[in-house]
C-alpha cells in the first residue's frame, strides 16, 4: 500500500462538502467509498476495501482502495492493493479500475480478495483473486476466477462474495442486472471454483420491466438458526438503492422473503419481492440520506464474548447525490430471527450507552421502509407502547421486543417485532434508544426515542 492519510472527523464525514472541496485522499475519511467490505486483522486494526470511485481523476489511484481504523468510526485513507487493474483483469475486460473487493479470511491461513473488472452497463466482466498474508498486504494476483462476455454469458460476473456453510465449505455469490445472482461452490484450497468455468446457479433475479435491478449479495449464516441470509441491493445505484433480505435453509436456496415470495419469481409485483430492512430516510433535523445500498457484514466478538454484527454499506447525501460516504451500522436479530438494521450509523459502543434504566414506551421518532416506494422516509413522530413485555425498560443490553404504534392515524393492529438498543442521535448529538423491526405484514420498521436524557 501507498500513501497514509489524515482522516476526517466523523462529524464532518456526515455532512455534505461544497463542491469541490476536500477532493484529495487526504481528506476522504469514509468518503468516496463504494461496495466497501470491513475485516479485522490480529492486531484488532479494521481494514476497509472498497470500489475505486473518482479513479477515472489522474490524481486518485486505481487498484482497491484500503482505509484503515481502530473503532470502526475514523477512517484513514492508505493507498491502494495493486498498481492498478491486474494483466488478466485488465486484458478480459477493459477496466480502468476495480469494483467491489471482498477479502476473507482464508481457512487454510491468510487472506483471500475477489475484485471485479468491468466497464459501466457491460457485462463482459470478470472476477479475480489475490492473496495476501494479511489485510495490510502485499497481495499476490492469482487470475481469473468467473469471466463473462457480451453476447455469450447472461450473468455479469461482478460484485463477488464469500460464505461459509455449515460444514465450512467457501461459496462464491456474484451478480447484478443482467440475469441476476449467482452462486457456485469454491475449492477450500485453492479458491478457485470447484469445477472450472462454472458459472453456477441462479439464487435471486428481478423481471425487465425494472431492468433486472438487483446486485451487490451478501451472505450471512443466522448465528439464532442456521439459515441462510441473503442481503441484496435493489434499483438503481445513483439514487433508489435499498437493501432487501430473504432467507435458505440451504446456502444455494431457496430464498425467500418474510412473505415466503422467491427472491427468483419474476411474475410477483417486483417491489413486493424481498424483504427491505434500509432505505433512503431522513431524521427531524438531521441529514437526508439517500439510496443505502450493497452491503457487507462484519461479524466480531463483543465485549461479553458473543457475537457482535454490524453492516457496512455506502449512501448519499440527498443535498448532494454525487457524494457518498460508507456507514457502518448495528444488525440485530428479532425473536423470529429476522435481520434488522440499527436507524443511526455506528458511534462506538462508549457514546451509545444510555442511562439505564430506559423506559421503552413513549414517544419516538419512526421510521417505515415502504417496500412500494424508493422516496425518501421521513421519521415521523408517534407513540409506541410495549406488547410483550408489557413494561419493558432497557437496562443496557439489546433487548427483543414487541411494540404496537398508537393514534387514531394508526393501522389497526400493527404489532412490530423489534429490538431496542442503544445509540447514538445524530440529529440531537447525544446517546439515545432505539429500535429496529419487522411488523406481521413484512415491513420494517426503525426509531429512535424522544426525551430520554
């Protein structure tokens, strides 16, 4: 790697620049990062690979751009992992740059990165691997592990992702518009795939009436049941992005979302398809967030030993769509073990500890992520009061509960599955409470307290 940088406060991180201000890598911090992936390293160090945004400037490097941090919240711009795009990748596809790594730690030893070449609307793509003894380098470029053609493949072999299965075996998921995602099942030694030139099965695709909108996969094993989680971007990158989950018994699927569609039927309405746990919102007096969107999964041991999630994903700024800047944000598990995403990016667990007790009934700020609309979701102010249990307080940890909105303007009957945890209000810059759900109809549901301090 090349190049340490200085970064940013985070404070400035969430609000947008004037144009043409801090444009050097030296102010970036979390900026200017797309389709980030997050890994610890042994000595604790966070390693952020990401999309070679602004790389078509003669100024910004291509080749994966590498941030570093020590508590997921300040971001430090280090250079990049290759000088430039590899021969192979280079040769196949035409790239300038390379998209969306995914680097996992290897089972054999070492680390393991999957980058994507291609140019913008092709899919004449391909997939490489590098390895490296660590996240810090030096990577090895290994080749090519998918390639597509135009005319000749209808998958685009892009935005790959490594899982594990239950009995430890790596897969690769990989794909976007064109004919969707894909997965195919990896050699644990080599990496490469187990039967060469497979382009494997398709696990969720979207009709072309909305131009088979769907991308940046992720996998994640439930650690409450076993199954499978399958994250995925829908709609366009530029400004409708969100993020949508269904759920496998096994890793090749079926999935299928909480209302039990197939993430592969292409007859359903295809904004009924997927369960969206984050879109484009904005809190009463905080920053309008736009298109969140292809995620990853960083999964960590806690303070109390457990395991701790948090997605990683990028999002733009409303004011300014041509910014955007990585989030990283808790994800929490329902008592029915569905995936729910924290309303306010990570602010280290130290300035999320509420005062505990916390009453949870009362008045918040909410969020409703309407699967029907990309629009943004203004947070709207409503009283939630606890089903079950009935007197729920906070006592420190997260905690699964029930919650009903009240109101005369309420629909009768909403009954939300959530978890309440604490935070931090970026909007009134002070720890809070809040709580992210799923209601019995399949829509998601995030808040944040009023009035607690």
């Amino acid at each position: 790697m090349k190049t340490a940088e200085t970064a940013m406060p985070l404070a400035q991180e969430l609000l947008p620049l004037p144009s043409g201000a801090g444009q050097g890598p030296s102010s970036w911090g979390a900026r200017h990062a797309h389709d980030p992936t997050v890994v610890q390293d042994d000595d604790g160090t966070y390693y952020m690979f990401s999309t070679d945004a602004v790389a078509n400037s003669k100024d910004i490097p291509a080749g994966v751009h590498i941030r570093t941090s020590t508590d997921l919240v300040q971001w430090k711009y280090q250079g990049t992992a290759f000088d430039g795009v590899p021969e192979a990748a280079a040769t196949w596809s035409g790239a300038q740059g390379l998209w969306a790594p995914d680097v996992v730690r290897w089972p054999g030893g070492g680390w393991h990165m999957y980058y994507s070449a291609s140019t913008f609307g092709s899919n004449t793509s391909a997939i490489g691997l590098a390895v490296a003894p660590s996240p810090n380098g030096p990577w090895e470029d290994r080749g090519l592990v998918v390639a597509t053609r135009k005319g000749e493949h209808s998958q685009n072999a892009i935005d790959a992702a490594v899982a594990f299965d239950a009995d430890g075996n790596p897969w690769l998921t990989y794909g976007s518009f064109f004919s969707g995602i894909y997965i195919l099942p990896l050699d644990p030694g080599s990496g490469l795939p187990k039967v060469a030139g497979d382009l494997g099965s398709v696990i969720a695709c979207r009709p072309r009436s909305v131009e088979g909108a769907v991308e940046g996969a992720f996998i994640l094993r439930s650690p409450q049941d076993g199954r499978y989680i399958l994250f995925t971007s829908y709609d366009s990158l530029f400004s409708t992005y969100n993020v949508r989950v269904a759920v496998a018994d096994h890793i090749t699927g079926p999935y299928r979302d909480f209302r039990g569609i197939e993430m592969t039927d292409v007859d359903a309405p295809p904004a009924a398809v997927g369960t969206k746990v984050l879109g484009s919102y904005q809190f009463d007096g905080g920053t309008a967030w736009l298109g969140p969107g292809h995620n990853s999964v960083l999964t960590q041991k806690g303070p109390d030993g457990s395991d701790e999630h948090f997605v990683v994903h990028h999002v733009r700024f409303a004011a300014e769509p041509s910014q955007h800047v990585v989030q990283v944000r808790r994800l929490f598990f329902t008592a029915a073990g569905w995936p729910v995403i924290s309303p306010q990016p990570f602010a280290g667990l130290r300035s999320e500890a509420v005062p505990a007790p916390a009453e949870v009934a009362g008045t918040w700020q909410v969020l409703r992520f309407d699967p029907e609309t990309t629009d943004i979701a203004p947070a709207v102010r409503m009283d939630l009061e606890c089903v079950e249990p009935r007197s729920a307080e906070f006592r420190g940890r997260p905690a699964a509960v029930r919650l009903r909105p009240t109101g005369p303007d309420r629909e009768p009957g909403t009954e939300i599955d959530a978890v309440v945890f604490g935070s931090w209000d970026w909007s009134r810059n002070r720890p809070a409470l809040s709580f992210s759900g799923i209601d019995q109809r399949g829509v998601a549901w995030s808040g944040t307290r009023e009035g607690l301090l």
